[in-house]
C-alpha cells in the first residue's frame, strides 16, 4: 500500500469559541488540503477531528501512514495507548467520546504512526495546517455545526 504523511492541525478563537482544522496529505507527487470551520467548539475537539477527517479522506484502506501533529493530546493519547484504556472503559468520564470512537474506526484501517512536532515552529506544512484552520474558523460565512461538541464540557 502507499506510504502517506499527514500534517493536521486544529484551532479555536476563544475555547470553546468558533474553531477549525486544518489538513495537508502528501502522497508521492500528490497533495491534498482540506478544512472546515465550525460555530462553536474547544481547540482539542478541532485538533482531534483533523486527524479523523484525513484518515478519512484515504481511499484504499492498509496504509503507512505518518500523521504529525502539535496536539499533546491527541499524539499522547495515541502513543501513550491511554485511547485504547478508554474504549474498553466505555470513554466514561472522557471528553470528545463521539471523536475518539470516530478516531478509533479509521484507525484501525491503516497502520498509523504519530509524530509530535512543536506547534508554530519551523515545520512548514504544521505551519500551513494552522493557517487553513484559523482561515476556516474566521470564515463566518461557512461556519457549520460541531454537532459533537457538548457545552457541558
């Protein structure tokens, strides 16, 4: 299968404020950008729903798959395994249940490797992930629901 790398990153103007993600996937000579913007929700839901739209947006499924992110959150939920403790315990008590389950079906497609890189540094596609974020976020005109998000959080 393809060897894929994916840049994400997520953004919300206050938190919880209006947000979006940002997505780069590189493939060969391919490349795609993909975000969205959202009325109301939190920067952990944006960064968590960038890497679920990327994986989605794979066509075959069993890829090598590189996802470098600046989310802690998501790189340590992932790599630290803490995801996998969740599910078996029904995410109780756990934010963002609805994103991790979506997480853990497309996950499960690929084999998946999470890179942490620093957020705003030298990283050229994180950096250009942050722009299609806050691009989508500021969008007002196409910002749609974060049916997910709950405002009891």
């Amino acid at each position: 299968m393809a060897q894929i790398t994916i840049y994400t990153d997520g953004s919300a103007l206050g938190n919880p404020g209006a947000g979006g993600y940002g997505v780069v996937l590189l493939s060969g000579p391919y490349r795609k950008e993909l975000s969205q913007g959202f009325r109301l929700t939190t920067n952990n839901r944006m960064e968590l729903m960038a890497v679920c739209v990327a994986l989605e947006a794979l066509k075959q499924e069993g890829n090598d798959v590189t996802i470098y992110s600046d989310s802690k959150y998501v790189v340590e939920a992932v790599n630290q395994r803490w995801v996998f403790g969740w599910e078996k315990k029904g995410f109780s008590g756990k934010k963002n249940p609805d994103l991790w389950m979506r997480f853990l079906r497309v996950y499960r497609r690929h084999n998946v490797r999470f890179v942490w890189v620093k957020g705003h540094a030298s990283t050229v596609e994180n950096n250009r992930c942050d722009e299609l974020a806050v691009a989508a976020a500021n969008n007002t005109a196409h910002l749609i629901e974060d049916y997910g998000y709950d405002k009891a959080e």
